[in-house]
C-alpha cells in the first residue's frame, strides 16, 4: 500500500531532521516528537501520522505530537522517537531521515504476541483503549507498545510490549479505539513426552516463575522434577548403548544438531547447580569426562581450565569485535552479550556485525530489540551454543581436541 502524500501548505511536502534519542517510557506509543515549526512546514497537526524514510529506503509510521504537547523537549530539525518505531526504521541515532505527511487506513483487527508472561497477564486485565494501545501504528513484523493505567498498582504503569502478528486489512495501519486486539500465546514446541510432560511445558512458557514464592506448588513440583530428570538422564548414560546415543546426537552434518545445542544448556545448568550448592564445578566436569573416557575404553587426563573476571564495558567489547571481528576471543559469546546489552546501540551493532561476519550473522535491529525485551524479564537464559573451530592434532600419544 502506498501512502498519501499530502502537500503542506507552504508546498514542501517533506523535511529532513535528526534522529535525536529514543525513548519509551515518557509519551505515547508509535510517537514522533518534533517542533511546532517541523511540523506545519508539511501541513501535518498533533495527533496526525507522519512518514519517516532513511536514504536508503525503509521508511516506518508515527503518530505526530509536538514538544507542547508531550512535555518533550526537542530542538528544530531533530527528531524524538519512541522503540517501536525506532525498530522499524533502520537507522542509528544521529542519523537524517525525511518526515512527510501521510494518511493510513484503520485497522479493523490486530494480533499481538506479548514477549514475556507479565505482560501477556497485563494485557489480558486491559481493555483496548485503557492500555493506550490506541494511537498507535501497527507495522508488518515490528512491535506495539502499550502503558495499563487501571490495572495493578503503579509499578505496572510502564511500558510492556508486544510483537505484531497480524493486521487486517493490513500494514501499516492506524489502532484506534474501534480497533480488536486479540492476544496470542507464544508458540509452544510440539514434543513427544520427555522429562516435562505438556502441561508442564506450557506452564514454563506462560508463567513468569519469579512472581511466585519458592514454597508454591508449581515451583515444588518443578523442581522435584528436575532432580528426577537428572536421575533418568543419569539410567540413560549408564544404559543406553553408544549407537543410541550416536543417533540422538549426530546431525548427519557440519551443523550441530538441536539435541547437540540442548545437551550445551544442560551442562551450562549442571555448572550452574555446582556453582549454587558451592561445590566444586571444575571437578565435577573433570569428573565426568574422564569417566565418559573410560566408559569408552579409554585413558587420559582432564584440564579444565576456568578463568572468571568481571565483563568489561560494553563500548570496550564492541571496539574489539569492530577491530579484530573473528579474531575476538570468544565471538560468538561477545556478540551474545552484545545483543543483550541496552547500552549497545542496535543499528551500530547491525553494522559492524554484518562487516565483520556477513548478512547471516547479523540481527536485524528491529528483533534485537524484541530480543532485548524478552531478555530483561528472564531470569537466567544461556548464550546460544557456537561451535566456531574443531581440529584434532595427530602425532601424539592419544589426540588433542581444541574448542
């Protein structure tokens, strides 16, 4: 669809500004903030949809408030903008942009996916109109942000989010009040029955366990099912012959399998128990690969080497990975944390990590930002598992495998 351009009334049908800052949490959602004077040189009112286009094309959809009306301060020729729009215009700040006037449809119907268990339970206590959800501009793919007034106590007068699914009639439009907004949970893996049973899955899914005391229910039964499962995982190690196993976890390719990237969260938890009981993590790895060793008639010795320091500054990790790419120790865990961390800007990071590694590589600004709201109401989530080299070095007594 291709929006109306309306002509201001001085004829200038555009003006470029400056992408100033981003925020979310001081005016409404899907808004641009600029001057008085931006605004009437493209004929567009406060209330009225704006177009905002990079040079390079993409182009995202805002509701235009001015710093009068929001209490905002913004300079002439910059530009204030809030996340959702920010994820959907691929662009840093400091960056100019063009911002015409445009008229959109209504939407009749949108389908959101919150990103967390809160705000799934927030959304579902709010009606349309008093979780500002009007007013907003639903875009293809990107994310809608909503503020409950009436639900709660204050502390849940913030910002939450949601992915947008689907609109009808389609994108970009306008919510309004005459807008349905259906609520849809996040998908939730079909699996044959294994230590969780599907009820179980479903409630790790929808329910932020953080909010419930450790003596409820639910947490009691969880946990005594996780220290059952380590005890079957433990009569399967022992029982299972090596060409079960081989099948579980060999892909058939160079690519790790998903049991494979599984198996890495599992050891990542079983060090993490260590760490939390205070015993001794180093040994215990130690431990079971030797015995792993001998369980395949084979003899050597374990040098699990572990060195913990505090992370450096996100700015000093981002250099680093800018400069030297590949070369980065631990790349694929920089850029993990580099991903989750608020202070790294999302466009700058998109850049650099498309130089250094190629498009593949490269998280889109608009998903890390969802990313990034999912990430801040876990409790705990593992970097992804990333096999970057594996060489075996042969002419020696046994063979030496480097990670």
């Amino acid at each position: 669809m291709t929006p109306e351009i309306r002509e201001g009334d001085d004829g200038e049908s555009s003006v470029e500004v400056v992408i100033d800052r981003t925020t979310a949490s001081e005016h409404h959602p899907s808004t641009a903030v600029l001057t008085a004077d931006t605004l009437g040189k493209i004929g567009v009112q406060t209330g009225e949809v704006v177009q905002l286009s990079t040079s390079n094309g993409d182009h995202a959809y805002a509701v235009a408030e001015t710093g009068e009306s929001t209490g905002l301060d913004v300079s002439t020729g910059e530009l204030l903008t809030d996340i959702p729009v920010f994820s959907a215009l691929v662009c840093g700040v400091g960056e100019r942009i063009s911002v015409s006037g445009v008229t959109l449809p209504e939407a009749n119907q949108f389908t959101v996916v919150p990103v967390d268990t809160t705000t799934t339970s927030i959304l579902k206590q709010c009606s349309v109109t008093s979780a500002k959800l009007v007013d907003a501009v639903a875009h293809d793919g990107g994310i809608v942000e909503f503020r409950p007034t009436d639900v709660g106590t204050a502390d849940t007068a913030v910002p939450y989010y949601a992915r947008i699914e689907t609109v009808s009639p389609d994108t970009p439009a306008r919510v309004t009040e005459n807008t349905r907004v259906d609520i849809r949970e996040p998908d939730i893996p079909e699996l044959p029955e294994g230590v969780l049973s599907s009820a179980e899955r479903h409630e790790l899914y929808t329910t932020d366990l953080c909010s419930k005391p450790a003596d409820t229910e639910l947490r009691t039964r969880l946990r005594e099912r996780l220290e059952a499962s380590l005890k079957d995982l433990q009569l399967l190690a022992k029982q299972l012959p090596d060409e079960d196993i081989q099948q579980v976890f060999d892909a058939g390719s160079d690519e790790l399998s998903p049991t494979t990237t599984a198996a890495t969260d599992v050891v990542a938890l079983c060090w993490l128990g260590f760490n939390l009981a205070s015993d001794a993590s180093t040994w215990r790895i130690e431990q079971a690969i030797q015995r792993a060793l001998y369980a395949d008639d084979e003899d050597g010795e374990v040098d699990l080497r572990v060195t913990r320091q505090a992370l450096s500054p996100a700015a000093d990790s981002l250099d680093r990975f800018r400069q030297h790419g590949l070369d980065t120790s631990d790349t694929y865990g920089t850029i993990e944390r580099l991903w989750t961390d608020p202070d790294v800007d999302p466009f700058e990071l998109y850049d650099v990590t498309r130089t250094q590694l190629g498009e593949e590589f490269a998280l889109p600004p608009a998903e890390l930002l969802i990313e990034r709201l999912a990430y801040r109401v876990q409790a705990r989530r593992f970097p992804m598992a990333q096999v970057m080299d594996v060489s075996v070095e042969e002419g020696r007594e046994g063979s030496d495998m480097r990670l």
